[in-house]
C-alpha cells in the first residue's frame, strides 16, 4: 500500500517520544513524503519482498547491533523486541548483541566487523573489507542489500536523535 | 566577511569496488527499479551497482529526492552545507566534493567551501557555523548532537519545519556516505597527467 498515509505516532515519533499534539509532532506532518518515505526504507531494509537470502531474523540481529552502535535506548528496544520475534540462533543472538567478532565465526564474524566499522568508523572502509564478506560467503547483491540495511539503521538512529532533541529544547 | 582566498573543487568519478548489474542480464525488477529498459546505455554505474537490491534501491532514491529537492522550509543551499558536514565526518570525499559545488552554486559563492576547506569556520557566519556544527555533531556515532546546537539554530531564526529538514539531510548523508565511500572510489574526472 505505497499511496497509504501512515498512522500516527509512527515508529519514529515513538522512538522519538514525539507526543501526539506537540509542535514537533505537528510540524512532522509537513512533511509526508519523509514519514512515509522512511516507513518504506524501514521494510525494504528489514523485510523486503526479495531478501536475497538474507532473512529477517539476520536482518534484525545486524539493525539490533547497529543501534546499539548508536546508544539509541529506543531503537535498541525496537529492534531487540524484533530479535525475539524472530528467534534467532544462537550466533545471530551472539551477532545482535555486539558479541567480540573475534569470539564469532565464519559469516556471522564478517558482519560482526562490517557493522562495527561503518557504524563506528565509515572513513576507514576499503576495498578489502568487501572482500572480506565475499570470502565469508556472502553474494555480491547480499553486501549491497547489508550496506543499505546498515546505512538505514545510522540514518533512522539521527532522524530518531535529531528530533527528540528538538522536542526537548 | 573574512576574506580568504577562493577554493573551486573539481569534479571527481566515482568508481565501484564490486560489479555492478549489467543491463543486459538485469531483471525485470532490477530494470523498474532504474526505471531503464535494456536498450538504454547511460545508467550510471553507482546506480547499477546498488540495482543488486532493488527493493532498496526504490524506497531510498525517493526518499533522498524528497529530502533534497523537495519545496518550501530549509533553504536548498543550507541542505547542502548539512550534506557537507555529514559527508567530512564520515569521509565521504566524493559525495563531499558534490555537495561542496551544489552549496557554491545555489549560493553564488566560495566563500562557506573556501572557509571549510582551509579549515576556518570562524570565518562562516553564525547561521552557517550553526548548521555545520550541528551538521558535524549529529553525525558522529554515537551522535553528539545537544541542546545547545538546536539552540544556536533558533537563535538563528531556524523554524521546527527548518530544523526538521536540515535533520533529515545531515541524516540521509549518514546513509549516502555509507554507501558510496565503502562500495567505491573516486578521482578526479579529468586527466591532470600533463608532461611536467
């Protein structure tokens, strides 16, 4: 339902905690492209039509490690509600939690480390590191479809940050 | 104004790391979401490389338009210079040197590139230093944005609707950033190898 206008509160006035009525929460609604822009981004990022073998229990454990990257308490939650819906192995649960890559194996040890440095350290990227993820397994549409879902949850950790210091202030 | 001297940046191309979709085997999904058909040649190869998700690929496009051309509140200019900021902290050269130009071109002038080139934000005006330093700020992880920069914004005559729109461009460069500077690299785009 692509035309639909989302509900309100929506995932990000929640994390936000944006109160319904409040200036911030009535100046959002200037912008409906944007709500409903991210809505979008949100599920085709953590549960697209075509996963391309990545599923969403995995998708949920990466965001999970992303967010936690951010110190978003919200989005922590969110996506850690989401891990558990999923129920993840015990690697993916190891993977969301921000486990030591070094005390991860194989796959879930690549990501581990993707997703640490472009959440922490994006400058630092190189060729190699892509590489990496080949060589761990990973096809070259699944790095793409784990880029965006990482670029994704950094964004959302922002727009979540940026408004919830304007709603305060 | 300060007056320093005048920095133009040249172009870069941006070149990916991992193979992008060819035309010719892309699938019908792929090809929507580029909005091509197979016969076209010139899609860029940053499009074709992310045309691997196309999924994303759709969903991300529009929502950048929308946050950097869409009408009315934040000036484009002031878009811009919050793109830049994003882009230094995450060192994105490329989607830097992008950003820089649009800002200068929107602006009719050097003079904010010139001063953050030669690293001289004292020489921005207050309104400029507040967008950049916030620009700055929210993109470190985790974000160290505070009070005290939103304050500086509305002590600039920043809106909410203005404020909300610089968030979301400093934001989706998070994103941006983290696509175009790990996937690929970049150089300038016209040959300087000239005979010394």
């Amino acid at each position: 339902m692509p035309n639909k206008v989302h509900e309100r509160p929506d995932a990000i006035d929640l994390a936000a905690d944006i109160a319904p009525g409040s200036p911030i929460f009535e100046a959002r609604a200037f912008r409906p492209e944007f709500v409903e822009g991210a809505e979008a981004c949100r599920r085709a990022v953590l549960a697209p039509e075509e996963d391309l073998g990545l599923s969403s229990g995995l998708r949920a454990a990466i965001a999970l490690r992303s967010a936690v990257h951010n110190k978003n308490t919200a989005l922590i939650e969110r996506y850690g509600a989401d891990c558990e819906r999923h129920e993840l192995d015990v690697a993916q649960h190891e993977l969301a939690r921000g486990a030591d890559p070094e005390t991860l194996t194989g796959v879930h040890a690549a990501l581990a480390s993707h997703t640490d440095m472009i959440c922490l350290r994006p400058r630092e990227a190189r060729a190699d590191h892509l590489q990496a993820l080949l060589s761990a397994g990973l096809t070259v549409p699944q790095v793409i479809a784990l880029s965006e879902l990482l670029a994704f949850v950094n964004f959302e950790s922002r727009i979540v940050d940026g408004l919830s210091l304007l709603e305060t202030t | 104004m300060t007056t320093l001297p005048a920095i133009r940046l040249k172009p870069l191309v941006w070149h990916p790391h991992l193979p992008p979709v060819e035309l010719a085997e892309a699938t019908d999904r792929q090809l929507q979401a580029m909005r091509v058909t197979p016969s076209a040649k010139k899609v860029s190869p940053y499009v074709r490389t992310l045309a691997h998700d196309p999924d994303s690929y759709v969903a991300r496009t529009e929502l950048f338009n929308a946050i950097m051309y869409v009408r009315d509140g934040l000036p484009r200019a002031d878009r811009e210079l919050g793109a830049l900021a994003a882009s230094t902290v995450n060192g994105c050269r490329y989607c830097a040197v992008v950003h820089a130009r649009q800002h200068a071109n929107l602006s009719q002038s050097d003079h904010v590139v010139s001063a953050l080139m030669l690293d001289r934000p004292d020489a921005l005006s207050s309104r400029d230093r507040a967008i950049y330093e916030f620009g700055q700020a929210l993109s470190v992880t985790p974000s160290r944005a505070g009070p005290d920069h939103i304050a500086a914004l509305k002590a600039n005559g920043l809106s909410d609707i203005e404020i909300i729109d610089l968030i979301h461009a400093i934001a989706i460069f998070g994103w941006a950033n983290r696509l175009m500077h790990p996937l690929g690299h970049s150089e300038p785009a016209i040959s300087t190898r000239e005979k010394p």
